[in-house]
C-alpha cells in the first residue's frame, strides 16, 4: 500500500504564514525546527492516518492532531491524508472553516 499526504494550497499558505513568523519575530533556526517537526508529525499521520482526533463537528471527515501550540486539520483520503489547515491552537475554529469553502 502506497501512502501519501498531500497539501491543500490553504494548509501551505498556513506553513508559510507560521514559518515567516518565526523566522521574523523568533529566529530562522526557530522556523526551521518548527518545519522539521511539522514533517515528521506528516509523516507519521501517513503512517498511522486514524490517530487524530476526529473534529466532524468542524467539517465532515476532518480530523486533528496538535504540534505544540499548533493544530494541524486533515482528512482520509484514498491512500493517504490531505492535510487541509495548520493553524494556532488558539484560533476560532468554527469560524476557521467555515470562512474557507476550499476545504
């Protein structure tokens, strides 16, 4: 079985917005830690895509898993994940998703 996790355009430009953050107010090297980390939760959501919790409350199917103060949202798609936000753990998430129809 062949697993692979893709990355809506929406959850990119999260990454992005998060690691411009850091490397500004915190340091690169901070950026790049939070990067590594971000890979390795990847990887093992698409090793073991169930271990979330489910979130269908916030939109059909989605499920979340945190990285320190960060969430990141996905979904099961046919082998693999779809990683659909990554966001601060202190956001409105209602309104998180349904501001955004990408999703």
């Amino acid at each position: 079985m062949s697993n692979f996790c893709t990355i809506t355009p929406t959850a990119s430009r999260d990454i992005e917005s998060i690691l411009d953050y850091l490397a500004e107010k915190v340091s690169l090297e901070k950026a790049e830690q939070i990067l590594q980390k971000i890979n390795s939760k990847l990887q093992l959501l698409v090793k073991f895509p169930q271990i979330g919790r489910r979130r269908d409350e916030l939109y059909p199917g989605l499920r979340s898993v945190p990285l320190g103060d960060y969430l990141i949202f996905y979904r099961l798609v046919s082998g693999g994940i779809e990683v659909m936000r990554v966001v601060g753990g202190y956001r409105n998430l209602e309104g998180l998703f349904a501001e955004n129809d990408e999703n």
